[in-house]
C-alpha cells in the first residue's frame, strides 16, 4: 500500500496537497545522483558562484508565490514570510560573493619548503530540516556547502513538503545541474534510510533534542560527519540600567516573531527585580496590541501554530504553570473554532522548575521570572539544559562584556534579540547541539582539511609519532 504525506492549512483546517512517499530505492537512487554529480560540481567554483547567484535571482523572483505557499503550510504571517524569502536570496548571493575567500589555502611555516592546508569538499550531505523556517533552515546550510563543492539531498519537513519541493525547482529552473540540490518526499520514518547510504558523505539535522540524538547516533556510528542544532531555551536578560522603552519592544520582538516557534526565539524573560514592573507593564501593553488572524493579511502580526499538536502543547505547557503558581497577564487561551490560533501570553512568578522554564516553548508564551540582580539574572540564565542564544539589556557596555562572557549559550546579543546572520557563526552548546552554521566557520563544518608539505629533500630524520 502507497504511504502519503498530507499537508494542511493550519489557518483554516484544509488540505493543501497530498505526496505519495518514496520508496528506499527511489532514495538510494537520489543520493547516487547526487554522488555521480558531485564528481562535476566540485571542479570549478568559478561556476558553483554563478550557479549560485542565478538562483537567488531565480528565488527573488518568485518571492510572491514562495511566501504564499510557506504561509499556506504554516501559518507564518506573510510579511514574515516574504522576509524569508529575502534573506534566502541574501545567504545565497553572500557565499557566492565569499566562498572563494573563505576556502583560500593557508600556507604555514615549517621545516619544508612549503606547507599549504587545502580544504576540500566531503561529497553529498543529507539534510533534515524543520517546518518552522522552511526555505530558510534548507538554504541557510545549503549556501556554503554548495560553495564548498558538496552536493545536497534535502529531506523537509512533512508539514512544509511544498516549500522542500520549490526549493529543488529553483535550482532546476535557475541552470543548477541536475542533482546537485534534490528534496526528497518522505517522512521520519525513512530518515535512516537517507543516512545510511553509502551515496551519503555527512549529514545535517535542525530539530528536537531527542530527534538529534537518534540523527547523531546513526551517523556517527558509520563514522559520517554530523552537525546539529538542536533546540533552544534562549533568556533575556533585563538589567536594572536597560532603556526599558527599547527592551520592552524587543521582548515582543523576540518572543513572537514566527509565532515564538523559532529556535532562537526569546523563551525566558529574566528581569532584574529594580525594573521589573516599569518592564512588565510596557510588554503587556505592546502584546496586547498585536494582531492575530489570517496569515495571508498585510495586518496581521500573528498567525496560528504550526498544527494540532503544537496548539495543544503550549496551551498545556501554559495551564500546568498557572497549577504552579503562574499568573496569566494577558492571553492564554485558544482563539476562534477554526484554526490553531492562541492568545499572545505573557505569566509572570515564574520559577526554574515549571514546565514553561525547563521545557522549550514553541509558541506565543512569555514566562518571566525576577531577579535580585543581575549576577542572580545569569545564574537562573545558564539554568537550563539549552544553550543556543541569549541577550542582555544594558546601556553599560562593560557590563554587558562582563555577562556575556558569563552567559553559557553559542552567541549572545546585547540591546537586540538574537537573529542568524550569514556573516557570524550560528550554533549553540549543551544540548542546543554542536557544530556551527553560517559564516566561514559553517562552511568549514562540511570540508576535509588536507595538509600537504613539500620537501626538496630530506634534511632532518623525523621520528614516528
């Protein structure tokens, strides 16, 4: 019997479309293709650059129906949407303009006449990507691999298949040779058979900590490469000399941007106890002013959750605070009898052991917890088992250098919300995963590096290890 996979509107409840799911040999045939074009793809970057600033002109282009269509499967208000798209095209256009910098040979002083570090394309990479940022979580990685000289097999999201699928017909419309970039159309289930074939080199996995694990423990275990960003928890951090006007309208920034299901998302407010209502008052009153409804609308600030599931969770996530003790300020309920819709939230007496502290909230809910300063703000800060983002609001600069050295996370942002930027290395600590995207550290996950030495002639007996 033929699987399918079925996406649906989370806005309205209604199917979009239905993929009859591959085969094992309809995938191993895939990732051959992507072995065989390899051999071509990684012989010149002259070309790899053009290639690449073809398609984000391709992807520019068709910015409208791109944004539609990831609007459609999950619910990102399009605004947000058309943004993606956008920043897409910025990443692609960034690693073609730099990539050959970036892979420049070193040459290091040694005893021979000349030393030079290479570093070298691995081959085909599988990618496992979420639903959350569709084109952005695919394209993001691909960038620098595909500069690099690896070819891609793309494994998305099942709830954002059509958004995979466009990716591929952009590279195929924009003169990308045929299997370099290939999605395909499976659900988790098939994921291991994506990782161990012999066709595939390394692999690359964004999603749930548990998930990462299983991902890394298969590859590992066929000694292929792997790279994971994982989920995050990240905090924000309120000093008592913030300009609380500023950080009052970056926490509704970074706590509902996408909905709050963004890994780097603001998760947990930490604000020093000085500042504490002048701070909580200005964020309610800014949430309270955002507008949720249909995604598709030019007014619209908030669209629903992802699905059913996601609705349920942080809707229980949220309630099982309030049996904790929290205070629900404003929100905290589903809204409307169509669609997974939820109020804004933000619930204040918030301590480390509730489940919208410890767990990773994937929805519009803003926990905040008060703090005797900003040494204690850390402390309850690093409490937690992620570490992908984190930020600081202070107007005192040396201040913000001194916590951010004491903050436990991959990156760190003071006076902003945490954002990914091609130009700085992405990727977080404990259990936000390893590895890094983005940047010439991101490109140089996913290369080997060769050393070569050359000798005239030997002129000192070197020992054996």
């Amino acid at each position: 019997m033929t699987r399918q996979i079925t996406t649906i509107n989370p806005a309205t409840e209604e199917v979009i479309n239905t993929y009859e799911i591959m085969t094992k040999e309809q995938i191993n045939e895939k990732t051959k293709k992507a072995q065989d074009a390899f051999l071509n793809w990684k012989k010149d970057i002259r070309k790899r650059e053009d290639h690449i600033h073809d398609f984000a002109q391709e992807f520019r282009k068709n910015k409208e129906e791109l944004a539609k269509l990831m609007t459609k499967e999950m619910g990102k208000p399009i605004k947000e949407a058309r943004a993606e798209v956008e920043k897409c095209a910025w990443v692609m256009d960034y690693f073609a303009d730099n990539g050959k910098i970036f892979l420049n040979e070193e040459v290091i002083n040694t005893d021979a006449r000349k030393s030079v570090v290479m570093f070298e394309p691995l081959g085909v990479i599988g990618s496992i990507m979420p639903w959350n940022f569709p084109y952005w979580q695919g394209l993001r990685f691909a960038a620098p691999s595909l500069m690099v000289g690896n070819t891609i097999v793309l494994k998305p999201a099942s709830a954002t298949m059509g958004c995979g699928i466009e990716i591929e017909k952009a590279f195929a419309t924009s003169g990308v040779p045929e299997g370099v970039f290939q999605t395909i159309v499976v659900d988790s289930s098939m994921v291991d058979v994506l990782i161990d074939s012999e066709d595939i080199n390394a692999v690359t996995f964004t999603g749930s900590v548990s998930a990462g694990g299983k991902v890394a423990q298969r590859a590992t275990s066929q000694i292929k490469k792997c790279v994971l960003e994982l989920g995050g928890s990240d905090p924000f951090i309120v000093c008592k000399d913030a300009d609380i006007e500023i950080a009052s309208s970056g926490a509704v920034k970074g706590r509902f941007v996408n909905n709050g299901q963004s890994c780097i998302a603001t998760k947990r407010f930490v604000v020093v106890k000085d500042v504490a209502n002048e701070f909580i008052e200005k964020f309610v009153e800014k949430t309270e002013n955002l507008r949720v409804g249909d995604p598709l609308s030019e007014n619209t600030d908030l669209g629903p959750v992802v699905n059913a599931s996601g609705l349920k969770t942080i809707d229980s996530q949220v309630k099982d605070s309030v049996k904790d003790g929290a205070e629900i300020l404003t929100g905290g309920e589903q809204l409307g009898s169509k669609g997974y819709f939820y109020k804004p939230t933000i619930l204040k007496n918030v301590s480390t052991n509730m489940r919208i502290a410890q767990e990773e909230v994937f929805g519009p809910a803003a926990p905040i917890m008060i703090a005797d300063d900003e040494i204690e703000a850390v402390k309850l800060a690093n409490d937690s088992q992620y570490g992908l983002g984190a930020s600081i609001w202070t107007q005192d600069l040396d201040k913000a250098d001194k916590l951010s050295r004491m903050v436990r996370s991959g990156m760190v942002t003071v006076n902003n919300v945490v954002v990914s930027d091609p130009r700085v290395p992405f990727g977080g600590v404990k259990k936000s995963g390893f590895g890094r995207e983005l940047s010439r550290h991101g490109m140089l996950e996913f290369v080997d590096i060769k050393s070569v030495r050359f000798y005239d002639q030997l002129l000192h007996q070197h020992y054996v290890e």
